[in-house]
C-alpha cells in the first residue's frame, strides 16, 4: 500500500483498493466495512455524516460487483480511477460540507483503518494484455422526473430490468435541478480523464428552466437561450468522456396548468396562477428538439407525444408535472424504442 496520501481521494483509494481482494471472499458484500466505521473517531463519524457512510458503501458495492473499473498500471492511475468512482457517487452529499469539510481528519482516519487492517492493495488481473472493462453504462441525467425513475413503477427502475445483465443503468436525478444548476456538477458527476464505460446517456431538463419568472424561485427560471446553450455543453462533456456514446435528448413533459393549480393550492390557497404553463414549456421542448437535430442526435418530444393522447392529463400526471405509473411507462417504451432504433440494444451483449 502506497502511504502518504495528500487529499481525501487518495486516502479513501487508498483503503478501499485494500480492501478489494477481501471483499472477494466475503459472503456478506458490507461486512468488511463496518469494523472500518466502527474505528472512525467521534469527529470523523460527525463530518461524514449518515449519507456520506451510505455512499462509501455503495461505492463498495459497486466494486464488489465489478462495476468500477480499475485500469492495470501504476498506483496513481489505480487511485485516480477510484477517485472519480468515489466523487461520481459522494458529490452531491459532499458538496453540502463545503469548505468545513475536515479533509485532514478524513485522510488520517482512512490512512489509519488501512494500516488497522493491514491488508494490501489488489493487482488488477491482465485478459489479453489489459484489465476487463466493467459492465456498459447508461446514465440518466436530469431533474426530479429522473430523480423519481427509480422509483416503484419508474422508467428508470424500468430500463435496469429491460437491460439486466447487459448494461448498468445510473441514475444522476437531482430534485429542483435546472440546466445552471447542473452544469455546476457536470465535471464532478463525470469527470473527464478515465476511461469510461458510458455506452449511452439521456438528457431531461427543462420543466424547472421554463418556470416562470415571479411564480417560482428566483433562481428557478433559465432563459431558453441560456437552457439551449447549457443543454448543448451537456452533450459535448458526455462525448468527451465517452466518444462513441449513444445520447438522447428528451423535452419536457407538457404541463397540466389546472391540475398544477390544485397541486399549489393545496399548499397555498392564495396561489392565483400555476408556476408553469403548458405553452412555455412547450417553446422549451421545441426548442430541445430543434437542438437535437442540429446536433444529430436522436430525441423524444415527451410535450407532443404525449398530448397526443386523450385525458393525457391525469392519465401522465400525478401533480400536474410529475410521472404517474402509466407516464412512467410511457417514459420507458419511448427510451426503449429510441435506444433500439438507435441499434444500441444489439450492441450489449450479457455479462
């Protein structure tokens, strides 16, 4: 084991790349970290936090599972690869730390579980010359109708059925989310610099960006200039990570203003007006479309289509906004469709 790490990251690469040839044999896939938590001291366990142990142990999971690649060679690359693992699952929670986040206490904590432990760090096994890829990826990036896919009966749920055994299916949904706002995670949820396994991605923002000015948050409204713009960096970061991704740009959901209303007024009868209105946020959809096309990119116009169904608005949504069941499922055979034409489902082969 290499000592002397100088950030978090490596510190935290350092204590779970030793652990990985015992996780191996473990039957139980957290049994080996819990006397790891148990030995954190009092400080360390308070700056954690709950989410923060919970999301160390997903990254565990994950690479018990083997999805998390670790590139063969030397240590730096072995801990950048965990380091982008780790910052790919933590930085949501993390980012709520801030700068009081104790790095220090963190990296002499998890130095000293490794050296309690004393295990070594796994070598990565050569096939033909090269450590294996992990498992092919889709990621779903977007707002709280992502966020929600994973939900019983969620489109997101839905895909890691349809592509069980051939792909992993990510979720990076962020509640309340609008284009700005995820822009300012773009790096951190996929870092540019690793190999990456991303064989496709949706992109579905918008029904936060076409709020409208003075019924919602200040912050909650983005241009659709500057949407369109920031839609289009989304885009070009997931090719930079991955070149030969498979990226589908997915428009809004139309609007239901009277049940939207309702939804509001439950909360505050003195609300007059819905925060959204079908209209813009079909400008916001069209405007998606039209970027796809430039781009050459497949796209599904959820505003349209799904309007094209009689008593679309209870039958899709649940607030006026948000998926039910059906519109879940309507979600997921649109993705589906789109994904087979696109000739991506004949590419994964089951691993």
């Amino acid at each position: 084991m290499v000592n002397g790490a100088t950030n978090w990251h490596d510190a935290i690469g350092n204590a779970i790349s030793a652990t990985l040839s015992l996780a191996k044999e473990l039957q139980s896939k957290r049994s080996f970290i819990a006397p790891a938590i148990a030995n954190l001291s009092p400080t360390a366990k308070n700056s954690l936090q709950e989410t923060c142990i919970e999301s160390l142990h997903t990254v565990i999971d994950m690479l018990q599972e083997g999805q998390v690649a670790l590139a063969a060679g030397d240590n730096g690359t072995l801990q950048t690869k965990l380091s982008a693992a780790i910052d790919t699952e933590c930085a949501d929670q993390l980012s709520k730390f801030g700068a009081t986040f104790p790095l220090a206490i963190m990296a002499k904590e998890c130095l000293a579980i490794s050296a309690k432990t004393n295990l070594t760090r796994v070598d990565p096994s050569p096939r033909n010359g090269s450590f294996s890829m992990r498992p092919h990826q889709i990621v779903l990036f977007g707002d709280s109708i992502t966020e929600r896919s994973f939900q019983p009966g969620g489109w997101g749920a839905a895909l890691t059925d349809t592509y069980s055994r051939k792909a992993d299916v990510l979720l990076r949904g962020y509640s309340g989310y609008n284009t700005n706002a995820a822009l300012s995670l773009l790096q951190r949820l996929f870092p540019v610099g690793y190999e990456s396994p991303f064989v496709a991605a949706t992109i579905f923002f918008g029904v936060n960006d076409a709020a409208l000015l003075g019924r919602t948050g200040e912050n909650k409204h983005v241009p659709i200039e500057v949407y369109t713009e920031n839609i289009r960096t989304f885009v070009q970061h997931f090719k930079n990570c991955s070149p030969k991704i498979l990226i589908v740009l997915i428009t809004p959901p139309p609007v239901d203003e009277q049940g939207r209303l309702e939804f509001e007024r439950a909360n505050n009868s003195a609300v007059e007006l819905p925060d959204r209105t079908n209209e813009e946020t079909g400008i916001y959809a069209q405007k998606c479309v039209e970027l796809a096309k430039e781009l050459g990119l497949p796209s599904i116009n959820l505003w349209s289509k799904m309007q094209e169904t009689a008593g679309w608005q209870k039958k899709f949504l649940m607030d006026g906004l948000h998926l039910t069941q059906a519109g879940n499922a309507f979600v997921h055979e649109q993705v589906v469709n789109v994904f087979n034409q696109s000739g991506l489902s004949e590419k994964l082969s089951p691993h």
